[in-house]
C-alpha cells in the first residue's frame, strides 16, 4: 500500500542552523505530495506542497523538491529560527480529490537559540 | 473567514464508553474528514463525508462512524471504547470531496486542532 517514511527525530539544531528532514514515499498512483507542520498544542498546517515530478514547493523559507526518480521530497531551510520548532510530517495523497492523506510518523524539530 | 473548530479539546472516558466529538468546518467548505493521531504517530485517515455521506473510509473498525449535516458540520462517534482509542483526533475540511483513485491534484485540508481522547 501507499506509505510515507521519514527520518526519525528529535532533531536539535541551533538558530541559523541548515535543515533537512528526509522523506521517501511508495506509492500506486502518481501522488501529490505535502509538508505539513504541528506547533504545540495546535492542529496541523500546510506548509508547502508539490503535485508533480521536478515541481518545488515553497514557503516561509522551506523548499521541498518532488525526486519521482529517487521517490523523495525532503524538507529544507537555509537557516532555521527558534520558532521553527515544531513536529513536522511529510504526506502523500494519490488521490484526485483530496483524501486520504497518508502520512509519515513525524519528525520533531527543536531549535536552541 | 473562520478555521475548523472541534470540541471538546480534551475528555477522558472508560473502555466500553461512547464517545462523540464534533467538527465544524471552514466557511465555504463541504467536505469534512477525520483523523486519528496516536501519540508520537502520523495521523491516520479513519473516514471523509461529502454530501453528508461517507464516501471514503479507512482501515477502522464499524464502532467508528460519524455524521455530516446539512451545515457541513460533522461528528464522529466511537462505540465500545479500548484503551487503544486514547489520541488526538482530528478533523479537516475541505472544498469539493469526490473521493477517486485518478490521481494526483489535491486540494488543501485545513485542519482543526483536535479532540484529545484518553480511555481508562
């Protein structure tokens, strides 16, 4: 079935710190792909998203590239602040509405000043 | 415009107990699924309504079921409560909703910040 696996964390970093959070995906179809990002205590937000192959999706300073060749949409920021801090999860969807989702286990970023 | 709102943020039942959480979803939305979040886990698709009908479900048993109303809101309701229900359940609308395997092209969920569920 369709699955999504991303690096385990927690990932600590320092502010201005490079970030990748890998993540690899299987999937039936030809699948859209997502970012999503979990602040404390909050529901989930979309962060960035692509919808097909060579396509980069961006936002608030993350990029994210889909690799059909290499299956792979890994997260990336240049320079990560403090309020970075957040669990972040990478999804897939194969389907031409918008359900189901299908996510990895998450990751979680801590940022130190 | 208002985001998804659910309540109750937080209850704690007794296995064997029902439950019933409740959704109400973006202005302009018609389509409303749910999540379950276990601790440390990805969420995990139990079941979408578009139209007030399901038209989507995941790998959940039968005492998972839900409701959508004409307003759009939904709930969801879990029978016979385990210990393994305790999680965040969350819930996400949306605009359009038909459910098909053609392929790629989604839309944006918003999601709201979810029911905490924890069984004794």
């Amino acid at each position: 079935g369709d699955s999504v696996t991303q690096m385990e964390g927690p990932v600590t970093l320092s502010e201005e710190a490079f970030l990748t959070i890998n993540c690899t995906y299987t999937a039936t179809g030809y699948p859209s792909l997502f970012w999503y990002v979990q602040y404390p205590g909050e529901g989930l937000q979309l962060l960035l998203k692509a919808t097909k192959a060579d396509d980069k999706g961006s936002n608030k300073g993350f990029e994210a590239t889909y690799r059909k060749e290499t299956t792979s949409f890994h997260l990336e920021k240049g320079s990560v602040q403090v309020s970075d801090s957040a669990v972040y999860f990478c999804a897939l969807s194969v389907s031409s509405g918008n359900t189901p989702l299908v996510f990895g286990k998450g990751t979680r970023l801590s940022v130190i000043a | 415009e208002t985001g998804v709102t659910q309540s109750p943020t937080h209850l704690i039942k007794t296995r064997g107990q029902q439950v019933t959480l409740r959704c109400s979803s973006q202005s302009g939305h018609n389509t409303v699924s749910w999540y379950q979040q276990a601790l440390g886990q990805g969420p995990q698709f139990i079941f979408q309504y578009y139209r007030e009908e399901e038209n989507g479900r995941g790998n959940f048993p039968p005492r998972f079921s839900g409701l959508q109303f004409p307003n759009y809101s939904s709930e969801l309701n879990v029978n016979a409560l385990e210990l393994d229900d305790s999680a965040l359940y969350l819930c996400a609308s949306s605009l359009g909703g038909q459910a098909s395997p053609r392929g790629a092209g989604a839309n944006v969920l918003t999601f709201g910040a979810g029911s905490r569920l924890t069984v004794l």
